[in-house]
C-alpha cells in the first residue's frame, strides 16, 4: 500500500490538509489538475448523473488510494525525561 501511496504523492494526488469537506478527495484532485476545489466537486456530482452509482465506489477508494498531505511544518519532538 505505500508504494500506491508514493506513487501518487509523487504524481501530486494527495488529499490536502486544508480544503477538505469530506476527505479531501475531490480538493485534491482539483488541486493536481489545477482546478478550484468547489470546479472539481461539481464536476464529480455532475459525473454522477451520467454514470449513476459511480462514485459510491469512486469515492471510498480514492480516500483509500490517496496518501493525506503531511503538515508543512511539525514541531520537533524532544524526548521527555522524569
């Protein structure tokens, strides 16, 4: 499952932190294909009317397949000492 996770982190498929109302599916993929994140879900609804029931399958497994975006910054941890 990491080398699925790397593959598409390189490629720039990654769920972001910020922008999420679900997963971060449909704002991820705007952000890889250049799209505003509210362009790329109302296209994946309007996919929906075309092919009907796809994207209860599209969906789960692209939150699956898709690594979430690692923080920009993270505090160092320091190891503690009683």
């Amino acid at each position: 499952m990491n080398a699925v996770h790397d593959s598409l982190a390189r490629q720039g498929l990654v769920r972001p932190l910020d922008g999420r109302m679900i997963a971060g599916v449909c704002a991820g993929l705007g952000r890889r294909f250049g799209l505003d994140p509210w362009i790329a879900r109302m296209l994946f609804v309007l996919i929906l009317f075309v092919i009907p029931g796809s994207q209860i399958l599209v969906y789960p497994i692209a939150w699956i397949l898709m690594p979430s975006e690692k923080p920009a910054w993270q505090a160092p941890t320091t190891p503690t000492t009683f």
